[in-house]
C-alpha cells in the first residue's frame, strides 16, 4: 500500500504542475522599466573586473528589450555598460544609469568618474542616476560615506540623482532624504523577512509604498526593483514559481497602472552568476531566461512545467528497470513482488526526475552536476536494493541480504548534515527530496517488514545521527514558521529513517535487559 500511495503520489505530482493555471490578464504586454545585466552566459559575472559585454550583444539586448520596456536600469558603469544610454536611445529607451558602490574606495572613484562622464555626455536619454545599491544593506559603507559620493555626482550632472535601498534601510537613514532628488526602494514581497505569499504580495507593497511616503511627505518615490523568482526554493508561504511570477507581474502592473507610480522590475533575463551568492533563487528572477525566451504571457493560463509528462515516462522506466533487475536477479517471486518493483521503480522513476529537474536549476557547473549525478546513482541503487528485499518479504519468501550497513549509515549522515545546513544556512539551500526520498521510504518499509522478534543494535554512529535528524527538521519547520508544504515533507522523510534506527536501538536494549 505505502508504494502504491508513493507511485500515485510522485505521479500525481507531475500532472498536477502541468496544468494550466488560469491567471488575472495584465493591463498590457508593456512594461515602464526593467533591471538590465547582460551577464547570462556560462561563466560570465559582473564580479569578474576583466568581463566585458560587446555593444553588439548589448545592441541585440536593447533591440528586443525595446518592444515590451520603455525604459531599462543599469547597475554599474565599466565592462561594456557605457554603451548602453547610447544603445537605448536609438530604441526609443529611457535609462535609470547605476554606479555600483563597495567598499573598495578606488574602484568607488572609477565607477563615479564613469557614471558622470556617461550622464553628461547622454543627459537626454536618462531618468535618473542611481548612485549606490543596497551599500548599507550590504554594510558597506556609512550613511555619511554614501552621503558623500551623492553630493560628488549630484554636483557634477544635470539630471535627478538618487540611491536605492531595501525599504527598511530608506526609513533607518531617513537623514539620506536631503542628499537625493527622489528616493528609490525596493519592496520584494519573496524576499522580506517575513516573506510575503503571492496573494497578499501587492496588498503588501501598497501598504508599504504608502508607509515610506508618509515617512517623507512631498517626497516623490519610486520603485526602483520588484518582482517574483521563478525557481528555487520556498519561503515561508512565498514559493518561487513560473505561475507565481507571472500572478505577482500582472497583478503588480494592474495595481500600478492605477496609482500612477514610477517603478522598475526585476528583471529582464536570468543571471546564472547569482546563484554562487543567493542559492537557486538568484538566478531565476528574469521575466525571460537565459535564452531570451519568455517564462510566460501576460494574458491567459500559464503552465507551470509544459514538459509534465517527462516525470510520466521517468516513472514508467523506473517501473520496468526494477522488474528487469528483479527478473534477472530472480527476485520476481509472483503477483506480489512484481508488483512492489515495479510500484517501487514508478516511486523511483517520479522522484529522481523530481530531482533532476531541481538539478537543471541548481547545478551551475560540471562539477555540481557529477556530485548530483552521482547522488542520485547511490539513491537508485540503494531504492533497488531495498525494492528486492521488500519484494521478496511480500511475496513469503526468503529476503535477500538486506542492503549493508554502512549504506544506512551514509544516508543518515546525508540528512544530518543537509540539515544541519539548512538550519544555519537555509534561506539559499533548496530542500532535496527528490534525492532522500526513496531511499528513507525503502529504510522505513525494511523496519516496518522487518523481524520483530529479534533486532540487531544500530551502529554508535547511526545511534549519536539518528536523533538529530526529527530535530534538525522540527527547527527547519520552526524557521518556516510551519507554512511550507516541503518543510512538512523534509520533516516526514527525516522520521522515516531516524524512526527505524530508534526502534531498532529500543528493542536491542530490551533484548539484553531480558537476556541479561
């Protein structure tokens, strides 16, 4: 029954997020601004002071940024970003002009020298300049430092200047106000801390958008980045989704058209190089991917994965790879045990391309894909191992060698330390279940079939890990505030492995307190 339930459950799962969600219509395809990098091929990265972007390819950008953005905002000036008010101005483009500010006070100067001579020389074609983003967020430099480098470029161009900040830092430093000619907030409902779920996000940045202009009253404010991740992992209630970014744009855009406010949208295309610092989540903001190719339409259902049906065949060959090896290895053994390989390989199938999947979005080298490649190898055979000796225990015969202990052993330390990081560290780590799940399904099946009369004392290691696991995972729940789905699974497949080894353990210590 339980792998029967696991199959229909994994395949369940793939139709369901191939279903076409139907979604609010946006006012228009058009779009007032747009962050633009250009940084989104292998290996490219702002990080990096030698990359360079050739005005062809910011030509290429800007030609077909231009049929759907009136205006795009830059970060930082070098590398090729110069070009770009002048790339814009032959689309019919507006640019906000950024100069990236740290804490290195020589490349602070280049940036600013840059950003002025790129503002006077195309003073028609730009917004504003944006001096600084996210410096104090980042703790990079003071208010009064910040406050410097406001007055240099303010005193040097002849268009608005401004700094943008997480809103919360805008109403801390509120002495910023009198260095700029308007402020500049970023509200991204996904990433507060207190994350906001799509239904409420823009009720959330209406309220705090009026919040930071009674703050500074005959203030004009604008909305310098806002917007929804499509990948990665959940937050609280907020899940980053293809459907839930195009539910928070469209219905941003209709709340926007009402009220008249400047804003600006993160962001035109994916950024790969994000990843390294933000986890998944980074790299997967663009209302286009890497490609250049759009997540979704502004009008009409949106699908969340059209490719459902991949997890379909996944599930099917796992199915007739486990009655393969089951038949071969002669552990068929009837009705009974063909059935649960076959129902195990479907579980199996469905969750390592669950699996996979995350990894198309994770992985951001050769080297992060052998590790999960190799993963999910040890998963699978550790599933089959498991699956044959289920098999056989359903079918009335002798079971085969049940899988060693070692192999237990390294799946519990797996979860302990995956754990341990998600407790530190979570907010830029996805939850793994794809990979943990069958192999903990299998171990809680081998305890479940397992001979109740007798029961061998786990390894000391598996007896100091098993006890961490339910507790890593109730913290994990804890920080989720109990509103993630998945964080209610990771606890789940952390029980069935801790469980069995804790059982395991209690009837060894009663079977020699009786012997004794």
């Amino acid at each position: 029954m339980v792998l029967l339930l696991a199959a229909l459950a994994g395949a369940t799962w793939w139709w369901a997020i191939g279903r076409p969600v139907a979604l609010p219509d946006a006012p228009s395809a058009r779009i007032a601004c747009v962050s633009y990098a250009p940084f989104r091929q292998a290996g490219e990265t702002p990080l990096d002071a030698n990359a360079y972007i050739s005005p062809e390819r910011i030509d290429a950008d800007l030609r077909a940024l231009s049929q759907r953005f009136d205006c795009v905002r830059t970060y930082s000036q070098g590398q090729g970003l110069s070009a770009v008010p002048g790339i814009a101005e032959r689309y019919g483009m507006k640019v906000l002009l950024g100069i990236w500010l740290g804490g290195d006070a020589k490349a602070n100067a280049q940036q600013v020298a840059l950003g002025i001579a790129t503002a006077n020389k195309y003073p028609q074609v730009l917004r504003g300049v944006i001096v600084g983003n996210e410096v104090l967020l980042r703790g990079e430099l003071s208010s009064a430092q910040l406050a410097g480098y406001l007055g240099q470029v303010r005193a040097a161009v002849h268009v608005p200047v401004t700094y943008a900040d997480v809103w919360e830092f805008w109403l801390r430093h509120p002495e910023l106000a009198g260095s700029v000619d308007y402020l500049t907030i970023h509200i991204l409902p996904y990433w507060e801390d207190q994350p906001v779920p799509p239904e409420r996000a823009v009720q959330h940045v209406a309220a705090v958008y009026a919040q930071v202009q009674q703050a500074f009253p005959g203030r004009r404010v604008m909305i310098g980045e806002t917007g929804w991740p499509s990948a990665g992992r959940p937050r609280q209630a907020a899940s980053a989704s293809v459907v839930n970014e195009a539910r928070y744009l469209r219905e941003f855009l209709r709340y926007a058209a009402t009220v008249h406010m400047p804003y600006n949208v993160i962001e035109a295309f994916d950024q790969p190089w994000k990843r390294a610092q933000e986890g998944t989540v980074g790299g997967y903001w663009g209302i286009f991917d890497v490609q250049a190719r759009p997540k979704f339409a502004m009008q009409g259902p949106v699908t969340e994965e059209p490719r459902w049906w991949a997890g379909w065949l996944a599930g099917a060959g796992g199915a007739a790879l486990f009655a393969l090896v089951g038949a071969w290895r002669r552990r068929w053994h009837g009705g009974r045990g063909w059935s649960a390989l076959a129902l195990a390989g479907a579980a199996s199938g469905c969750a390592l391309a669950w699996q996979y999947r995350q990894m198309l979005y994770a992985c951001r080298d050769g080297w992060e894909w052998a590790v999960s490649f190799a993963a999910c190898a040890l998963a699978l055979f550790t599933a089959l191992r498991l699956a044959r000796w289920i098999a056989a225990r359903l079918a009335g015969v002798a079971a085969p060698t049940a899988p060693p202990r070692w192999l237990r052993l390294g799946w519990l330390f797996g979860l302990a330390f995956y754990g341990l990081l998600l407790v530190v560290d979570g907010r830029y780590r996805d939850f793994p279940l794809g990979l943990f799940l069958l192999p903990c399904v299998g171990y809680a099946l081998l305890g479940w079939l397992g001979d109740r009369r007798a029961s061998t004392m786990p390894l000391l290691e598996e007896r100091f890990l098993a006890p961490w696991l339910p507790l890593l995972a109730a913290t994990v729940l804890v920080q989720e505030a109990g509103l993630t789905a998945v964080a209610w699974l990771w606890l789940g497949v952390n029980l069935l492995l801790a469980v069995p080894v804790l059982v395991d353990w209690w009837r060894a210590r009663r079977l020699q307190a009786q012997q004794a």
